[in-house]
C-alpha cells in the first residue's frame, strides 16, 4: 500500500489479503487477474479508486480488490457509484455486476447511468445464467436454457448486453473473456474513456453453465470465432481469411472471403470506433452466422454526467454567497415590533 | 364544541370582534383557491394573525370542470390568540361553483357565512354537482347566511378594459374574490398587488386585469356594505396575536425541512448530496433543495426512489451528507436500502412525508400510518432512529436533529413529516443560527491506534467514517455481515449475534442524548395523559387546553423522538391513571407504547385523511374522565 511512492505498482500490490471464494475453476478469477494486471497500467492509486458492485458471484470483486469497495445490494450499484462519483467526481469509479444483477433487477439503473453518462467503468460479467443463487437462467440465457427454474428449457427470448449498452445511449462498448490475452487492453481502453464505459466480459461459469462460450473462446474455435475489433484496421479474422463487409443492398453486414489478403477488394469494412451505426450492427451481429465481435465496438465520448452538474452547480451558485441566517429570513417576511407587526 | 362559551374561537357571525375565524376558499381546482389562499394567508401574517392553514386538494392535476372530486379547498384560521389548528368549522364558506358547495357546507357553522357565485350556479353545473333545485334559490341554505352574486360576470366586467378573451378574463375571478376578502377582515391590497406585478412580469396585461379584479371585489366590498340592498356583508378587524418581538416569515413544512436540512448539513460542515424521486407531498423538498446550489448542494432526480437512495447512500459512503425523502410508496422501496445503511453504518437521512395509504391510497391527503413502517419495516433486526415533526415551524428543527443523529452515530435516520405539515404555512418566528451548537464531521485520516478498523467504535459505538480518496485507509464495506472491528466478511453465529446487539445498542443509546420527555400541558401524574406524535400537535393541544380550562384533569404529551424513545418516558406515561393515544393511523404509537411500557394506552384513531377536529379530541377526553 505505498500510495505515495511514485514506484510503479504491481498486480500484486492490487490483491488483498481476503480469501477468494469463487469455485476453483471460474472465469471470474482470470477477469480479477485482468484487472489487477491493468490497474498498474492505467496508474491508478488504490485510495482514487473505488469498486461498487451489486450482488452475484461477480459482484463479490471488490473485496479482492486492494482499493476502496462497497459491495451494495442486488442491481443497484449504478445508483450508488452516482452518488459516490457526484460527491468526489475525483475518485476512479468502477462497477463490477453480472446479467442478472445489471439486466434484470438492476436493468434500469443500467440503462440509466448509461443514458447520463457517467464517468465510470461498468464491467458485465456475463455467464448467462445466475451464479450465486445455484443457476436459474437470467436474461442472458438462451433459449432453451435448462435450469432449476426453467427444468424443461427456457422460453424468453435473451437480452444482448451490448445492444442493450448501445441502445441506452452508451458513448464505450467494448467487449471480452475472462480468459483473453486481450482482456486488459479492452479494459484499459475503457478507463482512458472518459464517460460511462460499458464492457460486457463472457464469463465461463464452470458449475452452472459450464462452457456455454466455448464456441468462439477455445483455442481450436478462435480463428474462426472471434473478431477482434482495432480502430483502423480491417475488419479481419479466420488470420485474414475472412473479413466483414456491408451488404450495400440489404443495409447489413456480411462475412466475406479475402482473396490473397486483398481485404480492399473484398470490401472489408475499416472499423471506426465512433461509427455508432456500424457499431448498431456489430453489437446485434448474431453469433454463428459471424464471429462474435470483441475489442473496443465503439467509443465516442461526450461530456459526462458528473462535470455538467458540477459546472451546472458552479454556475447556479456563482456570485452567492452562502448566508445562512439570509437563507432562513427569505420569503415574504414581517418585523414584529413593539407597536405590532410592519413589513 | 359542546361549551360554546368557553371556546375560545367564538363566530365571526356572532360577534363583532371575534378572536379567531375560519375562513375557507373552495373552488374548481382550476379557480385557483390554493393561490387564493396562499395569498390571504400572507395577507394576514402581514396583519400580525396567528394563524394555521389546511390546503386540501385532489388527487388529480385537471380534474374534470366543475365535478364534486374536482373541487380545491384551502381553509386558514386566524386570530388574535395563539393558533396551533386549521380550525374545525369554518365561518365563512365562499364557494365558486355548485360542486364546492356541495362538498364543503356541511362543514359550516350553524349561522355562518356563504358566499356564493352565483355565475356558476347554472344548469350544467348543477347538474354535475349533482343538486336538483338551485340551493342558493330554495331554502335548503337557511341554516346559513348566505350571499350570493355574480362574481363571474362582476369580474367580467372588472376586467374589460383589457381585452382579455372569455377564458383569461375569468381566471381572474379568484383575485376579484380575494379583494372582497381582503376587505371583509381590513387588509392592505399592497402587498398582494406587488406580488401580481412580479408574477405577471412578462404578462403586463395579466398582472393589470388581476389587479383591477383584486380592486374591485374590494370596492365590491365597500359599496355593499354602503348601498349594501340589504346583504348584510360586514367588516371584521380581526386584532394582532400578541408574538414576541423579532422577524417573522410563513413556511411551509416542505420550505423548513428544506431549511432544516440545509443548515444541518452546514453545522456539521459538510456538503449536502439530496436524491429524491418525484411523489407527492414529498417532491417539494426536491424543488426547493434544487435552488441552494450555493450552499453545498447537489440534487440528483433518480430513476427511481430506489435510486434516490442507493445514490444517497453512496454520496455519504464518499463524505457527503446522503439525503433522501419519499412518501409511503417510495419509502417501501427504498426499504432493503436503508437496510444496507444501516449494516454499511453510514449517515443518512430519509424524510417520509406520509399520506394516505397503502398502495397509492390517498396521494394528496394526510395520515400517519407510516410510523410501524419507519420503527419496524425492514427485514432483519434494523434498528434505526425516527423523528417526527408537529408542525412547518418545528420541521426546520427536527431536520437539524435528524442530521445531528445520523452523523454522530453513523446511522439513517427518518425524520416523519406529513401531507399537512409538507404544504401547511404557519407563520415562523426565523431563528437566530448562531443560536445553534455546529457539530463538525471529522473523517478518519490515519489508522488508529493499533492498525486500522473500518468497524472499531467509540465510546457511542459509533464507527469511523472514511472517505474514499485517504491514502492508507483502503477497506471494503457491504451489506453482508460484518466481522467485529475488521468489517470483513463474517458469517459465524457468535458474530451476528454480537453485530446484531452491537447495532441495537448503538441505537438504543441514542436515547442517553435527547431531551428528557416533557410535558406539554399539564403536569406529571394525574388522571389522564393524551400522547400524540406529528402533525396532531395542534389539535390535541387546543383540546386538552379547552379541558384543562373547564378543570379537567388532563396533560398533553408530546413525542419528537419516536425511536429510541426518551428515557424517562416509560416512568412519565405510568404517572397517569389513563392513556390516550389520538392518531391518524388504526393506532401505530398506541401500540409501540403498550409494547414498550406495558401501559395501557387506548387509542384515539382518525383515517378520513383530515386532520382532526379540536372537537373530536374534547370530546374523547370528557368521555375518558366521566
Ligand atoms: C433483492 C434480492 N433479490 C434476490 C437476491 C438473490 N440473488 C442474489 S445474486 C442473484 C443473481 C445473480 O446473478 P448474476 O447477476 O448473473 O451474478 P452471478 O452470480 O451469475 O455472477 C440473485 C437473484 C438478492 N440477493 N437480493
Ligand atoms: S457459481 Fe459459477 S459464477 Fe459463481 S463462483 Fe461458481 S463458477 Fe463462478
Ligand atoms: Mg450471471
């Protein structure tokens, strides 16, 4: 804990002396190494930064975390980062929630602390299923889920996180799995936004919904699998075999062959993370028909919530000087006097 | 009111100097009686009245024209004598359309004064207002004085000038009513017409029909009482309430819990952070508090009032001072987070303004069925501390004390107020805040001695309060049990046990640092003591006052602190050979007495959401002592 030393940190310096209690096995712990890897990086100081969590498996984190913590109730920690960041818009603010913490109870802060904007890092951990209370489906749950709850397969059609993030007026979509060599960068990229940014990270439950991304994150199914989104670059996998390009005609977007590395030729689209209405179609891209797009999808930043209410509150108390016996005596007032009362 | 003659509040149709009237203004909710009456009210703190207001108005924003649910009443009573009650009875009725008269005569003295506009009294109206005949042309009036004229044409023509088109013409005839109510009790038009000005300051034209409407109901006034064809309209001069010396302003409960809270925060030296969610009668504690950004404050309108809360709770888990407020249906959803407050031990203040319950109930009525809420409404052992204002002036303390509490004993704390007392003005003698004792916050900075305990305890079992940003002092908190001391996770049996009676004991002393209970009228020991909580202060006082005058043996008890409850209260209540507890709940603090003390409190209980009458409380305590 040598805050003030101008030492680099270590991951090491970012643990804390709590025992971790996710089974052996869970992808939350490779996402906790991520960010302990990137928490040095970034040149964040333990006693700025703050994580606020809801409830879940996911939303234990802040107690592994060497900062300060506030492990709140089920869905709510938007709400509480709000008012932690508005009466210190100084500290780094993270929140840390799963599906059913952030999608189903607390969906509408979700929604909300998106649409102000922020500035805070929300990191989804989806394992499309609820860890916590022993594997009901969650809102993240394909169709079909078999579950406790649900003991013949699930009926609701899933939420999209990301869609969701993107359709609630997110300025930062990035998305990852716990275990990606790439996570940190993701994570990084995230914290320089200033705003509210969104990560929705996969997360391998391995005792209630074990490798249901298996798919795309294994190593034989990553070529095929995965997009890893860099602004600037070609929008590239399958080692440049293939590419995503836009369907002129049906207004959407298409896998394409690249011929001889010719991704130009084949029309492969170039990714612009401020394009909000490619990042539209990438966040609904269904998986299968096309890889599952990961990276940084979109980042745009506007001014954040908390500076335009400080400004705000600047302005609006500008020139006042804060009186309190002024305060009380305002209004429609009267003297009584010894002769009665007189305005 | 049985004994007349020892009424202190004789009839203004009786008597040519009476001490006290009651005056109510009721109307369409689209004629403009609460602006009305805000109006007058002003009017008589300006004449030196004591005085107390009711507003009472429906639950709908534009409810249909001239309906029976439709109708706004504001009823205020004043006089020269100490006022603490909107009155039972009014003495003057004016009524600007069939629906108001309908709903609102019954509640009339025997003699007393209709005033009718008579413009209104047409056929479609009457038929809405469900009446057969016209009321003001039968005899169905004759228990009243009435008089009646057209006050929509008078006001029509007082307007003229201006060339104001049908509607915007007769939306004056509330100031033309208000003129003629001004000269009934001999008050100055100034002020009032300075008010018109910077109301309509955009709108010159609005703010000179208004006044010229104001202008001529008062000439109305005068040239009745003159040439008068017999209506019999008087003027009354109702003399000054003998009021200590000083400055005085009205307020409102809304306006001095707003107050209360500012000035709390500024003796404790620390920003204000308030997140509210729009409910009536509460969200006017937002309004207001969104204007004093130069006292240290930040107003946030949450999602919702789960939000609001939970976005408090953070602003004070970062060093502000967290504030939410409510009515009953936000409150109960903002329960599972006071509960983490109270596990998280960090200040907190939660105003409940109660109304009519449950469910929606009766949004714009008053009752005080929240108090089992505020005491017991959580899940798990959740003690926490709850305070209840009595009255708009009294609120600006209470808020002070509830901040007091929170941060000297890292706590939320509820501070009951009401729909009557959130929009009843009263007059207000300001404080003098030097008078005040500041109790600044100090954070934890530095470990204490012995390495550092995010849950150790001072000798009030208080824990440290750290902010987030102090180098060294890095630590998690959470609503899962905490281990002794550390604050870490801790789920052993011996532990929850210990936490549990720790957060019990933390509250309970609270108790070691409130005023003694006293008693308002009356004395230690005796035949009967009357506790009340809220906002039936001022009924309850007038009547065991009326009691005592007749020589009945009877105390008036008063409690602010509802939980922990004074120390000395359990010995007081067993003075008194009977108990009786008038609420406006089913009997709430009847119960937690009998359970605390194991007395035998009996309950007084009123749920129409209205206030209750001096009369109803008189009468329960001759029933009592006979
Ligand atoms: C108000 C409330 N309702 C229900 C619960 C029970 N509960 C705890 S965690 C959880 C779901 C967690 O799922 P998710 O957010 O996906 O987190 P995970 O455990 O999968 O990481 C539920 C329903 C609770 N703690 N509080
Ligand atoms: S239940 Fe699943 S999400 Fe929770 S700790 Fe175990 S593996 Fe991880
Ligand atoms: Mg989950």
């Amino acid at each position: 804990m040598n805050d003030m030393t101008p030492v680099k940190l270590t991951p090491k310096d970012w643990e804390t002396d709590q025992e971790v209690r996710w089974c052996p096995g869970c992808g939350d712990y490779a996402i906790l190494k991520a960010v302990q890897r990137t928490l040095p990086d970034i040149g964040a100081t333990p006693e700025n930064t703050v994580f606020v969590s809801g409830i879940g498996c996911s939303s234990r984190f802040p107690y592994y975390v060497e900062s300060y913590g506030f492990h709140t109730i089920h869905g709510r920690a938007p709400a509480v980062a709000t008012g932690v960041k508005l009466a210190n818009p100084a500290l780094d603010v993270w929140i840390v929630t799963g599906d059913g913490d952030g999608l189903s109870i607390g969906g509408n802060h979700t929604m909300h602390i998106l649409r102000r904007n922020l500035d805070c890092q929300i990191l989804l951990f989806n394992n499309e299923i609820y860890g916590l209370t022993k594997g009901q489906y969650s809102p993240t749950s394909r169709e079909g889920t078999k579950s406790p709850s649900t003991p013949f397969g699930s009926v609701d059609h899933p939420a999209k996180p990301a869609a969701l993030a993107l359709g609630s007026g997110a300025r930062f979509v990035g998305r990852g799995f716990d275990v990606s060599k790439n996570l940190p960068d993701v994570l990084k990229a995230a914290h320089a936004h200033k705003g509210a940014a969104f990560v929705e990270i996969f997360q391998n439950c391995i005792v209630y919904n074990k490798d249901v991304f298996a798919d795309f994150t294994e190593k034989k199914n990553a070529d095929e699998g995965q997009l890893w989104l860099e602004q600037g670059k070609p929008m590239l996998f399958a080692k440049g075999a293939k590419g995503i390009a836009l369907d002129k005609e049906k207004l959407t977007l298409k896998v394409v062959e690249v011929v001889d590395g010719d991704w130009e030729a084949a029309g492969v689209i170039v990714h612009d993370v401020t394009n909000r209405s490619v990042a539209h179609m990438l966040v609904e891209m269904p998986f299968g028909a096309f890889p599952m797009a990961l990276g940084v999808l979109y980042d745009d930043p506007v001014p954040t919530f908390e500076s335009a209410i400080v400004a705000q509150n600047e302005l609006a108390a500008k020139g006042k000087v804060p009186d309190l016996q002024k305060l009380v005596s305002q209004g429609q007032t009267w003297t009584v006097g010894k002769g009665g009362p007189e305005l | 009111m049985a004994t007349a003659a020892l009424d202190p509040i004789t009839s203004a149709t009786t008597d040519a100097s009476p001490e006290a009237v009651v005056v109510r203004f009721a109307g369409d909710s689209g004629d403009g009686m609460q602006l009305t009456g805000g109006q007058f009210t002003l009017s008589t703190a300006l004449a030196g009245n004591d005085l107390a207001t009711f507003p009472d108005f429906p639950a709908e924003i534009r409810a249909p024209q001239g309906t029976l649910f439709g109708v706004s009443a504001f009823q205020i009573n004043f006089g020269s004598t100490d006022i603490t009650t909107a009155g039972d009875a009014p003495d003057v009725l004016v009524a600007m359309n069939p629906a108001a008269l309908k709903t609102n005569v019954k509640d009339l003295k025997p003699g007393g004064l209709i005033i009718a506009d008579s413009g209104e009294f047409n056929d479609r109206n009457l038929a809405k207002a469900k009446y057969d005949a016209n009321p003001l042309e039968d005899d169905s009036l004759a228990k009243w004085q009435l008089l009646s004229f057209d006050i929509s044409k008078l006001t029509m023509e007082s307007v003229k000038e201006f060339g104001l088109g049908n509607k915007e013409a007769l939306r004056c005839k509330n100031m033309w009513t208000l003129g003629l109510a001004l000269w009934m009790f001999d008050r100055d038009r100034q002020p009032i017409i300075d008010w018109l000005k910077d109301k309509f300051a955009k709108a010159p034209v609005l703010a000179d029909a208004n006044i010229a409407a104001l202008n001529a109901g008062h000439a109305y006034g005068e040239t009745a009482e003159i040439g008068g064809a017999g209506l019999g309209l008087k003027q009354l001069n109702i003399a000054a309430a003998p009021a200590p010396e000083g400055l005085y302003r009205t307020v409102t409960g809304a306006e001095s819990i707003s107050l209360g809270l500012v000035a709390g925060a500024q003796l404790a030296s620390l920003p204000m952070f308030f997140g509210g969610y729009p409910i009536t009668p509460a969200s006017a504690i937002l309004h207001h508090l969104s204007r004093l950004k130069e006292y240290g404050v930040t107003t946030f309108q949450a999602e919702d009032e789960i939000a609001a809360i939970a976005s408090a709770i953070g602003a004070s888990y970062a060093g502000s001072l967290g504030i939410t407020s409510s009515s009953g249906p936000g409150i109960a959803l903002k329960g599972e987070a006071i509960g983490l407050a109270i596990m998280t031990e960090l200040p907190l203040v939660i105003v409940n303004s109660q109304r009519g319950g449950p469910s929606t109930g009766l949004p714009t009525k008053t009752e005080q069925s929240d108090l089992y809420q505020a005491v017991y409404g959580r899940n798990g052992d959740a003690p926490m501390p709850v305070i209840a204002a009595r009255s708009p002036a009294d609120a600006f303390d209470c808020a002070i004390e509830a901040v007091r509490i929170a941060v000297e004993y890292m706590t939320p704390v509820m501070l009951l107020t009401d729909g009557y007392i959130a929009n009843a003005a009263e007059p207000w003698k300001v404080p003098d805040m030097s008078g005040y004792t500041p109790f600044p916050v100090t954070f934890l900075d530095k470990a204490q001695e012995g390495g550092f305990l995010p849950y150790g305890r001072d000798e009030k079992l208080k824990r440290p309060w750290v902010k987030p940003g102090t180098p060294g002092l890095m630590h998690r908190i959470g609503g899962i049990e905490k281990a002794l001391n550390t604050g870490h996770i801790e789920y052993s049996p011996a532990n929850h046990q210990a936490m549990t009676e720790l957060r019990r004991d933390k509250v309970l002393g609270i108790a070691n640092d409130i005023p003694d209970q006293d008693v308002e009228l009356g004395q230690k020991g005796g035949k009967l003591a009357i506790v009340g909580w809220g906002s039936t202060f001022g009924p309850i006082y007038q009547a065991v006052r009326r009691a005592r005058a007749k020589g009945l043996d009877v105390s008036h008890i008063h409690l602010r602190h509802i939980w922990p409850m004074p120390k000395n209260l359990g010995d007081l209540l067993k003075s008194y050979e009977k108990v009786l507890v008038p609420e406006m709940n089913t009997g709430q603090l009847k119960t937690v007495l009998r359970d605390q003390y194991l007395v035998d409190a009996k309950p007084l209980n009123k749920v129409s959401g209205q206030p209750f009458r001096i009369a109803e409380i008189e009468a329960a305590i001759e029933e009592q002592l006979t």
